[in-house]
C-alpha cells in the first residue's frame, strides 16, 4: 500500500512569549525581541496515512493533533522532517474562512473555490452542484453577510468538499448544520472512500472516530503513542484519556477543564445543604461549576451511585430537554429536582458530568464526589436498593 | 525533475494564478460595494484633493511651475493633477499592501495559498484603479491639448505610460511585501507609516517643483556659505523620481530623460528583489505569529 501522506520525523514547536512585545521601541531598548519558551508541540512523529484510509487522528486537547493536521496542510512549517503528500491536498480546517461579506454567495463561491485550489471550469462545472448541496439557492445571490450562521458555514463546507481533493483533511467540523445536512455530508464522506480517495480528520468524539475510521493515530503531547487500525487505538485512548485525578469531596475527574464541577450536593428548598434526606421525599442535587470561558449549549448531568459503586440513575440535559444556550465564564450552580427520592435508606454518592452539545467532548466528569444517606420516610422498603411508593393491602382469603 | 513534478508544478502554478486573478477582483469589487456613486469615488477623492491644492498652492502661495517643456502648458490644477494621482498611487498601493497580510489574518490562518498571493493582488487592485485614474487624466490631456497646445499631441508620449506603470508596480509592490510581513512582527510600523507617507509626500514634491529646491539650496549657500546638495537629495527620492516621469509625459508632453529610467528601473528592481528576499524569509512562519 503506498502512502498518501507520509510524515517523516516530524517536530514543530512554538515560542509562547512570557512577556509580548510588539513594538520597535522595546526591541531597541532590550536589544531583542520578546522573552519566550520553547514549546514542542510535535516531537519527532512518523507514520503513513496509507492511500484511500479515512485515517483519525487522536489525542488530547494540547496534544498536537491540530498542530500536525496544518503542518500536512502546509499552513505550518515543521522545524524538522518532512511531510510528502500525493496528489492535490485540501484542507477543511475553518469553512467559509476566506469569505468576503459584502460580496454574494455566487461571488463567494468563486472565490472559495480559487482559494481551495480549484480552476475557474471546475467552479463552473460544479457550482450547481454546490449550490444545491448547500441548500441556499434562493440567497445565493445575496451578500453573505446577511446570511444566517448555519446558511454560511453551509455554503462553506459546501465548497470544500466540491474540491475533490485526492487528500482531505478536515479538523472538526463533522458537526455543521442541522440532522439532515449532516446526513448528506456523511454520504459525501462515504462517497469519498468509495472513490479512493484520503481522508485525515482530527476529532475529540471517541464514537464518531470508531465509526467512521479505519485507521488512527494516537497523540499524547505532541509524541506519537501509537498508530494502526481505528477501534484498537479508539480503546486504547479511550482507555488511557480516562486519566483521573481527585477531585473535591474525595471525588474523581477527568476532562478538559473548561467547566469544573466544584462541589457537588443536595440541597434543602432553602439552599441550605444537607446530607440527608428522608426516602420519598423531594431532593434537590445541586452542582456548582466554575467555567473558564464561554461555554455555548453545555450539556449537564448527574447521576447516584450506591457506595459500593452500582450506577441507579443518571439523567442529561439533553433527555432531559434542558440545554442552556450559553453559560459564561465565572460560577454558577445548575440543580437536578427529583420529586420523589425512591432510594432504600442507605449511603449514596453524587456524580456530574458537563459535556459540549454533541456530547462527544467531556469538559468535566466529577465522580463520587458528594455522599448523602437516606433515611425511612414515606417510601417503605424491607430490604433492596429501592423504597418505592407501595404497599400491602387486599387481602383475599378463600 | 521528473514529468510528474513538472506537472504538477504548472498546475499549481495555474491555481495560483486563478487565485490571484479571484482576489484581485475581490478587492476590485468589495470596495465600493453599496456606495452609490461605485467605482466613481476613487475619482472624487483625488479631484478634491486636487482642487484644495491648487486654491491653496496655486490661488493663494502661488508656487511657481516651469511651463511645460514640450507643451507650454501653464495649468497649476494640471500639473498638481499628475502629481497628487502618482503620488496616490505610490502611497495607496503600499498601504493596502502593506495590511493585506494582517487583514487577512484569518485565512492565511484556516487555508494554505502561495502567501505573496495577498499583497501582490492588493497592490493590484490598487494599480487597478490608478489606470483608470490615469486613463481619466489622459482623456483630460487630450482635450487639454486640442484646446491650447493644437493637437492630441499627449497620445504620442502616452505608450510610455505603460513601462512606466509596471515599474511603478514593481516598485510598491517590493515595498508592500517587505511592509506586510513586517508590519505582523512590528505592528508600530502601521502606525508609523502614516507619518512616513506624510513626510515622504512632501519630499517627493507633489505641491512644489524642483525650482523651489534649486532657489532654497542657492539661497542657503549665498546666506550661509553652505553647500547643500538638497537637489540631489531631493532626486535621489524614488517617488520624486516617478512623479517627474508622469509629469514628462502627461504635462510636458516630453519622453523622461534616460537618467530618470535608469534611476527607476534601479529603484524598482532593487525594491522588489529586497521585497522578496524578505517576504520569503519571514512569511514561512508567519501564521505562528499573526
């Protein structure tokens, strides 16, 4: 099999400037440019994306996944080693970027199109097809800046993926537009695959990669962990990417840490927390979070577990029907209502977890991090994990 | 290298070439998107600036302007016509150059194009509409001449134009790329360059002729006994150099003298071999630090 892109010794790395300055009068004055450190986002990687593969790559966020996916598209330069790509490369690594908002959606298209790489014939040969893959036929001769979001990153990815390249590389952007553009831009995937052609997609969604690669390689801080077949590097990631560390309330996390869960508990109707509660009863789960930037649609959950660790109950935000728009950076508290605690007297703990919208990214998973004992109330039980609402009655004797 | 190679090469060449022909044209039309008057602006601002100069330079300090060599034209509005749209052209070319890298931060960030592609279609466009400025002027000219001079006799002078316009082009365009890419080490420098272009028009003589420098360079010498090359200096600015070309051609009705090619082509070729050597050095990693 022969390689479609063949990265050899690959390293890259960035400065990251203690203290910027970009100013001549600071230059003159220090006698260099700016402090910096070295950051290797890329340390010595080799491998082969074998020709016709749909080829993932993994890792953390920070793990130099991004990085290596624009050195493959020549919008970084490596500091050693090379990358050899055959045949015509695209990458789709923003849509719509090279976008001029006064302009119309035809003249965009044609523009788009040049940029991607395709001949003034090509774009006339195909713009119908893009235009109709978009779904914005009746705008397409409007300025795109009056254009909703969804319609212009349509049109984007529309364009991109009219290129043809015989190398696609796309950074995350499998999630664009609504249930059904996102059909018909997997079919264009499969169709990609059918015709032979390569495709090297970064994403975090352990799912999305199993399902629709062959082939993946494994980044941990810019150093390749391992490279090969797609569903065994997927467990092994997914094995290792669980990395946890503890917690507050003798908890254990992991995530990205975009958003994290700072306390975990139940709450009286008062706000007060408690750390009992009677069976039957309502109870309140509150979880405090603490987010580092805005985070748009974040999907909360909780969930109890017994203390010997048996999973009872774990709702989302999404079945739940409540997904915020947007939460911003700073503190807040989201609460799950149970209006009837149906747990059998005992110890319990806590867990929440904040995923993005796809829930394919774990911003945080805090697990165990909060215990509450549950006392006889209402709900009577004899013996079991459950005290539900029932009772004895009816007796018949014949 | 082998016929693959080749071919690949010309392919992307052509892509190159098709982008550039794109971006140019973006620029072209983006600019007076919904503006009523359109491509009509680009006139007004230097026709205003030319009638603001010539009440001001002309009416009221009454600079004196040698009559044309060949033409015996006594025009101010004219003469100072010429200057202010070369010296527009010089200095509008150079800015948009200048910020077509930062401008475009964001897709020099998402895709990969030949990077020379962003200044070079700027300056473009820019001296796109300098040849439509010029054509306006040269139309003036026409009927300038039929009215004073006797005859059309600019058309005979005007095919100069067009060696003079490429290296024009090739002049700004070496500066514009050295400014692009340094002006994302250095933002100052776009700061900065507003206050150069402002003394460098006035070096360049746009609202006073050489005549002017000759009496101050005479004077100080009877005055203070010092010899002053300040004619010299004053011709070795390459803008004063093109300004005096264009006004060869179109107030003069004259063909440049062969010093005043020699010192552009000089100019040209130099800044654009500089503009290159630079811009190929440092926009290879320019996307780490936009």
């Amino acid at each position: 099999m022969t390689a479609a892109v063949d990265v050899q010794h690959v390293s890259k790395s960035f400065r990251v400037y203690r203290d910027r300055n970009q100013s001549i009068k600071a230059t003159l004055l220090t006698g260099r440019r700016a402090v910096y450190d070295r950051f290797q986002a890329l340390d010595d990687v080799t491998f082969e994306v074998p020709e016709g593969s749909t080829f993932g790559l993994l890792g953390r966020n920070g793990s130099g996944k991004s990085t290596l996916l624009k050195c493959m598209a020549r919008i970084l330069n490596p500091n050693s080693g090379t990358i050899t790509t055959r045949g015509r490369v695209a990458a789709m690594l923003e849509v719509g970027s090279g976008f001029h908002p006064e302009l119309s959606g035809r003249e965009n298209v044609y523009l788009n199109g040049s940029i991607l790489g395709m001949s003034r014939a090509e774009i006339d040969s195909k713009f119908d097809q893009i235009v109709d893959f978009s779904g914005v036929e009746r705008f397409i001769d409007q300025p795109v800046k009056n254009y909703s979001s969804g319609m212009y990153v349509r049109l984007g990815f529309a364009v991109s993926i009219h290129v043809e390249p015989d190398v696609l590389l796309v950074d995350e952007v499998l999630a664009v537009g609504d249930m059904d553009f996102q059909e018909k831009c997997m079919e264009k995937f499969a169709q990609f695959r059918r015709e032979g052609r390569t495709v090297v997609v970064v994403s975090h969604g352990i799912e999305q990669m199993r399902n629709f690669c062959d082939h993946a390689a494994w980044l941990d801080n810019g150093v390749l962990q391992d490279v090969g077949n797609a569903s065994a590097i997927v467990d092994q990631y997914a094995d290792s990417g669980h990395a946890v560390t503890a917690g507050p309330g003798g908890g254990v996390r992991f995530g990205t840490g975009e958003v994290k869960f700072t306390q975990l508990g139940l709450v009286d109707p008062s706000g007060e927390v408690v750390n009992e509660v009677r069976a039957g009863e309502p109870a309140t789960i509150r979880l405090w979070y603490e987010a580092s930037e805005r985070i748009e649609r974040p999907v909360f959950g909780a969930g109890l577990h017994t203390v010997e660790g048996v999973h009872l109950w774990e709702l989302q935000g999404r079945d739940s029907g409540f997904v915020p728009d947007a939460i911003e950076a700073g503190a807040g508290t989201i609460d799950v209502r149970v209006d009837h605690l149906p747990l059998a007297p005992g110890s319990y703990s806590i867990s929440a977890t904040v995923q993005d919208h796809s829930t394919t990214h774990m911003f945080d998973s805090l697990q165990h991090a909060a215990r509450f004992n549950v006392l006889g109330g209402g709900f009577r039980t004899s013996g079991g994990m459950l005290a539900l609402s029932g009772r004895l009655e009816n007796l018949r004797q014949h | 290298m082998s016929q693959v190679e080749r071919e690949q090469r010309r392919e992307e060449r052509r892509v190159t070439l098709n982008l550039l022909r794109n971006l140019t044209k973006r620029e072209i039309s983006a600019q007076y998107k919904r503006t009523a008057l359109g491509r009509i602006w680009s006139l007004i601002n230097p026709l205003a600036q030319i009638a603001v100069y010539s009440i001001v330079f002309g009416l009221l300090i009454q600079i004196p302007v040698a009559p044309g060599s060949n033409s015996g034209l006594e025009l101010f509005p004219i003469w100072i016509g010429v200057g202010v749209i070369a010296w527009g052209a010089i200095s509008n070319s150079i800015s948009a150059g200048m910020g077509s890298m930062l401008g475009n931060a964001g897709l020099l960030t998402k895709v990969y194009f030949p990077r020379s592609v962003l200044p070079i279609s700027a300056v473009l466009s820019s001296i796109f509409t300098f040849a439509t400025e010029l054509l306006v002027l040269l139309t003036i000219m026409v009927a300038v001449g039929w009215w004073f001079v006797g005859g059309p006799m600019v058309l005979l002078y005007a095919p100069l134009l067009i060696p003079l316009l490429l290296l024009t082009m090739a002049f700004v365009l070496g500066i514009a790329m050295l400014l692009s890419v340094a002006s994302i080490y250095f933002r100052d420098i776009v700061h900065l360059w507003s206050i150069v272009s402002q003394v460098w028009m006035y070096a360049s003589g746009v609202m006073f002729s050489v005549q002017l420098v000759r009496d101050a360079q005479q004077r100080i010498a009877e005055d203070y006994g010092l010899e002053l090359p300040l004619v010299t200096l004053f011709q070795l600015n390459p803008a004063e150099r093109f300004l005096t070309a264009y006004r060869n051609i179109l107030y003069d009705f004259a063909v440049p003298s062969w010093d005043v090619w020699v010192a552009l082509v000089l100019w040209s070729v130099g800044s654009l071999v500089v503009g290159k050597l630079v811009f190929d050095r440092l926009a290879r990693n320019i996307v780490e630090e936009i």
